[in-house]
C-alpha cells in the first residue's frame, strides 16, 4: 500500500500496538497516524473517522478488525466473557459501519472491509459464540452488499488462525 501512496490512520486499544505497525509502516515510506481507539465506544470510532478525514480529506477504506474470543463450552456459561465477545466482535463493527458511512455517502464511495472468520463458516465445540458473533458480522456484511446502490462497497474476509494478539483470550486447554 505505500508504493501506491496510500495513507493510514491507525486505530488500537494500545499505544505500544500503534506505534509499532506505524513505525512499520513509516519505515516503508508511507504515511500513518494513529489514535487510540476501543471500539466498544461509538464515540471513539467517531473520532478516528473525523481524524482521517481532518488529516487527508477523506477516507476510502474503513477496516473493522478488532476482535476478542473467550472460547469455551457454551455450558461453561461464560456471561461475561459473551458480552464482551458481543461489544467487540459485533457492535464494535457496527460502530465502525456507522461512523464511516456518513463519509461514504457524502463521497458518494468508499470501501467497507469487516474481518471475519472462517470460524463464522465452520462450527467446532467451544467456539459456539464466538462462532455466532462471526457469522452476525457475515451476515450484516452479505445484507449491506445486497442493499448498497454500489457507491459503497463492501468485503468480508474470513482469514484462517492468524497469530495475533487474539489468541491470548483462548484459554490453554483448548489451545493448539
């Protein structure tokens, strides 16, 4: 993306985490600015929007990547653990989704790009709920694309295990 000049505005929970990949993306020639950004506040995803289009202008892409996954047995009635999964994994797209489109609208274009999860295809025992968030976020994205005149897009990318930061919510005895 930086051969091609784009810009970034990076949004993360933490500091440490921003000023790594930004640094990264510096390091290749590209511009990037971040923000600390919990997606589990409307308002928050509000301001990394007004940032991106204060700084460049505009915004052609938004990524709603963030993600948590307390995986176990649904029987382990993990309430709290679910809520999170649900504030993050859905309404934290969600949030992304509406602040971005207002931009999009008065652009008249722009891209939407929810990650997903092959674990919203593919059920297995002890990710039944964060197997459910997945597939919400499949489905609103799939409904959004039937339902956009085109002048917005939108994608779903349903990424493999990937090592990330995720996986420190996985607890050890369902690990692999």
């Amino acid at each position: 993306m930086a051969k091609y000049g784009a810009k970034k505005v990076l949004g993360a929970r933490t500091e440490a985490s921003l000023i790594e990949v930004a640094q990264h993306i510096r390091e290749s020639g590209a511009e990037a600015m971040k923000l600390v950004t919990d997606v589990n506040k409307k308002e928050d995803l509000l301001q990394l929007v007004h940032s991106a289009v204060d700084a460049y202008g505009r915004l052609d892409v938004m990524i709603n990547n963030a993600g948590v996954a307390h995986i176990s047995r649904i029987d382990e009635l993990d309430v709290d653990g679910w809520e999170d999964m649900i504030d993050t994994n859905l309404k934290g797209v969600l949030y992304g989704m509406a602040a971005a489109m207002p931009v999009f609208k008065r652009q008249q274009s722009g891209h939407m790009i929810n990650i997903i999860s092959t674990s919203g295809l593919r059920i297995v025992p002890t990710q039944g709920v964060y197997a459910s968030n997945k597939n919400a976020v499949r489905t609103l994205t799939e409904a959004f694309r039937q339902e956009s005149d085109g002048n917005i897009r939108i994608t779903g990318i349903s990424p493999g295990y990937v090592k990330t930061n995720l996986v420190n919510t996985v607890k050890d005895e369902v690990k692999r």
